[in-house]
C-alpha cells in the first residue's frame, strides 16, 4: 500500500513514515521529489526489500512517471509514503496511492484574519489551502477571478512555487 498525502506539513507525515517503518521493523529512506531522487527510488526497487520510503514533494512534473512501473508491478514489502502541497498530482500518479489529505492548521480562521487585516503568515499564504479557502469565502467576481488565476497559475508550477510573488499579487489585487 502506498500512501499520498496532500498536505503543507510534510514534516508530521515524515514523522507518520518513520513510525510505521518503526512499528513495522522495516528500513526508512527519505528523499525530496527530484530526478536524482528518482532514480535512487527506482535502484531501491530494484535491490532492496522490507522498506518504507518517504517522499517529500510529489507534484505532475513527468520525472515521476519512472514510479508508475514499480508502485502498481512490485511484488516486495516497500511501502511508499509521500506529499504532495500542489493538490496537482497526475491522476495516473495518484491511481496507485490511497490519497489522503491532512492539515494541522486552523486555514478558515487564517483566511478570516486575513480578510480583515490583509496580513498572513508566511507559513499560511505559502499553501494553496489558503487561496481556495479564500476562494470559498469571496463574493466578489474580480476577486474571484484573481484568485482562481493564482491558483491556476501555481498548479501550472513543479518546483520552486513563488508563494511572495502569489501573496503580493493577491493584496494589491482585493
């Protein structure tokens, strides 16, 4: 079984992966999504048993088209924990995980203080949780709009999302 997490807190499902591997005695590897990272999943796959793997960054870039193989064909113990914080994962990608989403923040109560103050954390604007929370609460069609070209544009992303950029955007714009 292999397990996807969408999420802006990949550290506490890190911390969900290395219990498991733990409570299961199999070994942990922890990797960020990238194509290096990659081909050392795929080398795992090939050589090793009983393990769990952890990765951090799953997004549609088409370097994760190497995992479609080995996550539906593997017949050995690996379980593969990973996180995703674009919600846009290709859904052949996500065919071969249970997906589950997780958040330990209060996003509606942010969004309100937002709203009010037009001030957010760092830690809160850079999630796309955020905008379409925001999006859920705006009634205004420009800044609708705006906010659906935001998010629209950060799915678009792979690496290196400029949430500063976004968040600059989004208060000159309501």
């Amino acid at each position: 079984m292999n397990y996807l997490y969408i999420t802006d807190y990949s550290d506490k499902i890190l911390d969900k992966a290395k219990q498991y591997a733990y409570e299961n005695n199999l070994f942990f590897y922890s990797f960020f999504a990238d194509k290096e990272s990659i081909t050392n999943i795929l080398y795992l796959y090939k050589v090793s048993d009983n393990l769990v793997i952890f990765v951090v960054g799953l997004n549609k870039s088409s370097v994760f088209d190497a995992l479609l193989k080995e996550l539906e064909e593997t017949k050995k113990n690996i379980v593969m924990f990973a996180t995703t914080n674009t919600y846009d994962v290709k859904e052949t990608l996500q065919a071969r995980f249970t997906v589950l989403y997780y958040d330990n923040k209060d996003i509606e109560k942010e969004v309100d203080e937002f709203i009010k103050t037009k001030k957010a954390s760092k830690e809160i604007y850079s999630s796309i949780s955020f905008y379409i929370s925001l999006a859920s609460k705006t009634n205004n069609m420009k800044n609708l709009i705006l906010i659906n070209n935001i998010i629209k544009d950060i799915k678009k992303c792979t690496y290196n999302i400029p949430w500063d950029y976004y968040f600059s955007v989004l208060k000159e714009g309501v």
